[in-house]
C-alpha cells in the first residue's frame, strides 16, 4: 500500500545522536519553497521520534530564518531540559550546515484537573454542506486539503477592494483522508492564506518570520476525532509598517479547542 503523501513528507532517517535527515516534498510545495505547515511537521515528527520524549507536544515556535531549498535537509533535535512531567527541546533544520529554521517545542505528561473551555467554536454549517473549495492548480499543497470556506475566501479579483476585515472560517482535513495526529494537526495550524490579501486584495509579496502552536488536545481526542473536518478560524491583529501577525483557532466538530495558533508576517509595498 503507497504511504499517505503526508506521511511520505515527514518520514525522517536517523543519522545519529539528536539527529535525523528528510526530504522536502513536492506534493506540498508552495509559490517558492515548502509549504511550511509541512516544516514545522518535520521539525516536530523530530522530536516525536525521539527515544528521549516524555509527553504529548504542548507548544511549538517555529522561526522560519531563510528559504528552505528543495533538497536533504538535517533536524536536530535535543532536549534542553527534562523535568518531571515536562521537557523543553531545541529544533533547527539545517541544509548545507546552516540553519534554515530554528524551534522550540515543549512536552508534557498531562495531569487530569480541572478544565474549561472559553473559545467557542462558531455556529457554521455542517462541513459537507459547504461547497469544496478547487485547489489552485499551481500551489501543490493546496491540493492536499480538503477546504471549505463558509467565510473569508481568498479574493477573486486582485483590484485592491479589500473587505473591512480579515477573518476567515473554513472547514479543513486531509487530501486524501488521513487520521488526524498531532503532526498533521501541526501543518494544519498553518493552512490559512495572509490577512493582508484579504483586507487589500492585493497580492503583496510575503513570508511567514515565525509561527506559534499551542496544542489544547491529547492523543485520545486526536484519535476520536479521525478522519473528520477540522474547523478553523482566523484574523489578523494589525497591519503595521512591513509586519502583520494573525491569530487562529482549530476545534473538532464536536466543539473541542485542537489549538490556537498564532503567526508574525513580513510583507513589502
């Protein structure tokens, strides 16, 4: 049986103590480079890997220092400090021996308390009532998802008539069908459009400085969740003199929070 593209993408080799060596992926290449929601999965199936990990990932921050070229490229991935219930790893990518990203994740062994719960999931309709978005036949890995947009889609006309907000809400999951884990729940964090095209419909050149995950699920809710849609919801925060920055959240069907994720962006005039 031919492995999910995904997890063709984020399989890594061992190469030695806090080490391994991948391959970028051309079914989830972007305008320029890796898409790189599969980045930061590559960067934490490195710390998944790891004989040394305790826990369930609880944050991610991923620094995205220049372009990722097509190609090898090394993870290294070592644990900072281990407490008892928690552990704290540094994560770089590396091709041609400098870094091309740089990360820290932290792990944890959670511990059954009391629990709530304030980010709502929006009202919206049922994801297979919504009409399936068409990839953009140029961008491979927007061929990977299965989108739904109930709101916020990407502009139509780039004639500079932006909407008077940048929020987004869709319906997302794996192309093909994948069971949700928490790598891809990983690259799923990154799966929205920039703000500013929505606000400006104006494709302004941009790229992502840094990305945060916080990850509100265990493995079981991961598991009962499946094959089914993700909802996600995002908007920007503000605009301002080359960098913007977005904040978003990804719930279940049933309503349960996956993660809040939050993103810095350059953008050129």
């Amino acid at each position: 049986m031919t492995p999910h593209p995904f997890d063709q993408a984020v399989a890594l080799v061992a190469a030695g103590e806090h080490e391994w060596t991948g391959q970028t992926s051309a079914s989830y290449a972007n305008f320029i480079g890796p898409y790189g929601g599969i980045t930061a999965a590559q960067l934490m199936a490195a710390v998944m890997a790891h004989p040394q990990r305790i826990g369930d990932p609880v944050a991610l921050t991923i620094n995205f220092a220049a372009a990722v070229a097509d190609g090898e490229f090394t993870v290294r991935a070592r644990p900072a400090r281990t407490n008892r219930s928690t552990q704290h790893w540094i994560v770089e990518m590396l091709q041609e021996g400098q870094a091309v990203t740089t990360a820290t994740v932290m792990t944890a062994v959670r511990r059954e308390t009391w629990s709530a719960q304030e980010a709502r999931m929006p009202t919206v309709s049922a994801p297979l009532d919504v009409e399936r978005e068409t990839p953009f036949r140029h961008v491979a890995w927007l061929s990977r998802y299965d989108r739904r947009f109930i709101r916020g889609n990407i502009p139509r006309e780039w004639n500079g008539q932006g909407g008077e907000d940048s929020i987004t809400q869709l319906w997302m999951r794996d192309e093909p069908t994948r069971p949700l884990d928490f790598l891809s729940l990983t690259a799923m964090s990154d799966v929205f459009f920039p703000r500013i095209w929505l606000r400006r419909a104006t494709l302004v050149p941009l790229g992502t400085v840094t990305m945060t995950v916080y990850y509100h699920c265990d493995a079981a809710q991961l598991a009962a969740t499946g094959t089914d849609h993700v909802l996600g919801q995002v908007q920007g925060s503000g605009f301002r003199n080359g960098y913007l920055d977005h904040a978003g959240h990804l719930w279940n069907a049933r309503g349960e929070l996956l993660v809040s994720t939050h993103q810095l962006m350059y953008y050129k005039e």
